[in-house]
C-alpha cells in the first residue's frame, strides 16, 4: 500500500512528481534497511539475555558474534543515509550497555 502513489499525488509539475516518486523509492529502500537492524539487535539482546541464564564460552561467541553483526549493519544504515549517525551512535551504545552487563555483570554489594 503506497500512500504516495502516483494515482495519489498532488504535484503539478513534472519535477514534483518526481520528487515524489524518489521519496517512495528512498523510502523503501531504507524501511528494508532499518528493518534489517532491528532483527539484529534483536537477535544481540536475546543473545545477551541466554548467556545471562546459561553463562558459556558458546553464549559468549554468539554475543560477540551478534554484537559485531550488529554493529556492521548500523555503521551500513548510517553511510547509506537510512539513519541518522546520531541514532545509530544511541543504537550501539544500547548494544554495548547489554553486551557489558551480561559479559561483566556488576558484583554483588556486599553486606
């Protein structure tokens, strides 16, 4: 379902119509993008919260595997201009914060 389709637009010139068809095409373009990104620090916070139940050297590879994948993707989104480099800088710190908390898990204090 396209909201700025052609048979809805309301450009008056060439040049707008245009405008509008590129927006939908960027559009596109960066929701599979954005999409993508989700599903990865998705994929990294479960991860972090199975090592958290299940500490391992084979959970501490997939963290740092989804981590890393993680990270690749924002760096990818934010050069192609689907998202803004400060949003992707917020998105990795959320990352490494979950990351460092169920690697490094804060000692208990004591009584």
């Amino acid at each position: 379902m396209s909201i700025c389709g052609p048979e809805t637009s309301v450009a008056n010139n060439k040049s707008a119509r245009k405008r509008i068809e590129i927006a939908e095409r960027n559009r596109l373009h960066n929701r599979s993008y954005v999409s993508a990104l989700r599903t990865l620090m998705k994929r990294c916070f479960t991860a972090c919260e199975n090592y958290g139940s299940e500490p391992g050297e084979p959970g501490k590879k997939a963290v740092k595997e989804s981590l890393n994948a993680a990270f690749s993707k924002i760096d990818k989104a934010v050069k192609v201009g689907a998202l803004h480099r400060n949003a992707g800088a917020h998105q990795k710190s959320r990352l490494s914060a979950a990351v460092k908390k169920a690697i490094d898990p804060a000692p208990a204090a004591k009584a």
